[in-house]
C-alpha cells in the first residue's frame, strides 16, 4: 500500500440485487464494525438500490456508490441517470469506465472522460477504471493501453480527493485468474508515476485500486503490494461472509 493513504474497499454489485439483497448490506456493515477502523468501505449497488442503500447504511461505516452515471446532469437521455441523481440519492462515489461498459456499450476513453467530469461536478468520487484485455496482455500492450486511457479517461481536474483509479486487467475479472504480484507491482507503478508526474502532489494522493478475482485467501498478498490502496471487487461483494474475508486483510496490513 502507498504510506499515509487510506485504503479502500469497494464493491461493485453490477447487475445484481432487489430490496432482499440490502440483508446482505446490513450483513456486511455489522462485520465491518467488528474490524479496525483503519479502511474505508464502499458497495456500488444497482442504481434501483442506492436510495435504499444509502439510507440503511447512514448509521454504519459503509458508503454508497453508483455504477455509472450519464455526461450530463438532466435531458433527454431516457433510461439514463445522472451524477446529480445518483448524489440526490445518498450515493458519494460512482463507477466510470468500467470493462463491461466499455465492451457493451462501446465506451470510448473521451466518453469516460466526460463521465467522470460530470461526477466531479456533482460531487461525486468517480472511480475509473483501466486495464487491458487479454489479447493486449499476450502482445505486450498493457502499459502502453494503461497509458493510452490515464492521458484520455481522467479529466484534467482530478485531484486526490474527487479520483480513485482502479486497474482492472480484463482478462482477469471473474475469470478467477489474478496477474503475478510482479505484474501488479509493475502496473501500480507505473500509474503512480504517471500520475504524479501529470498532477504533482494530487497524483501522489490518488487512491490506486486492484480488481480482477480478488477473494479472502489473495486479498492480503495482493493488497500489501507497493501503490496498491484498496481493491474494487465484483462477485466476492455479493455475499457478506465472502466480502469481510477481504476486509480482514485490511488491519492486519496496518500494523504492519
């Protein structure tokens, strides 16, 4: 992890859960209680859940985030919903860019670049995610795809407090495959120097997330890697018992 940033876990429930899956928010809320107060937590509901999310987790140490959000505030954009909605609904960080917007809907970099302004001006944290796919990987393209979408995803008015970036090598999401700790080093790295050598201070600070098949029995190895603050999870959050395996690697990293 970076010294003197704190970590965070996110989850990201995707297309997953009714008002029966908030059980599981209150499940998971009541086992962070349990644990350190060394970490922030955070769960990405369904936009349909993060009202409801927002206002069972008021009392708790968990904080509430969409999955996406729209470039602009309000029009006539139907079925869409805007960084000022998603805020009005109790959420405080919201997903850009992920893979599977990216491969569904053809998001571009420039798209996601527009999203996360439109988050940031809603006050909203934007959470943008980066990475390759496995055929780049096999060319040995991942950093310089890295690259490609730091310089065109994130806005010019990032700063540590309204960013987090999450790197996320397609290949590897839900595939149960997990990159080398070398490999994860390397591409940290790479991104903090980037960053910092763009944003000064501001990149220095930005929170740098993994994700791609993190669980309970990886979660301490990949989250004591150099410049690796937190994890952005996706099935793992789905069930409590499997969510709090990864925050107990949290703590025990911090007195380390």
């Amino acid at each position: 992890m970076t010294p003197a940033l704190r970590p965070l876990l996110a989850g990201n429930w995707k297309m997953n859960g009714t008002a029966s899956a908030l059980a599981t928010l209150d499940a998971i809320a009541e086992g962070i209680t349990r644990l350190p107060d060394v970490f922030d937590t955070l769960l990405c509901t369904p936009a349909t859940l993060v009202h409801r999310a927002a206002s069972a987790a008021k009392a708790s140490r968990i904080q509430i985030g969409g999955q996406d959000c729209h470039t602009g505030q309000a029009g006539a954009h139907t079925g869409d919903v805007s960084a000022d909605m998603l805020a009005d609904c109790g959420a405080h960080f919201v997903i850009v860019g992920h893979s599977e917007r990216r491969a569904d809907h053809a998001e571009t970099d420039g798209l996601v670049c527009r999203k996360a302004q439109a988050a940031i001006a809603s006050g909203l944290t934007a959470i943008i995610c980066i990475g390759e796919t496995g055929g780049e990987k096999a060319e040995g393209k991942t950093l310089a795809v890295v690259e490609r979408q730091l310089l065109k995803s994130v806005p010019d008015s990032a700063t540590a407090q309204n960013v987090v970036i999450a790197y996320e090598p397609v290949w590897a999401i839900g595939t149960g495959l997990t990159p080398t700790v070398e490999d994860v080093a390397s591409v940290h790295r790479f991104i903090r120097d980037h960053l910092a050598a763009r944003f000064g201070a501001e990149g220095a600070g930005m929170r740098l997330l993994y994700g791609g098949s993190v669980k309970g029995a990886n979660a301490h190895e990949l989250m004591a890697i150099d410049h690796v603050d937190g994890a952005l999870v996706g099935g793992a959050s789905l069930k409590a018992d499997d969510f709090l395996a990864i925050a107990r690697a949290f703590p025990a990293l911090a007195k380390a």
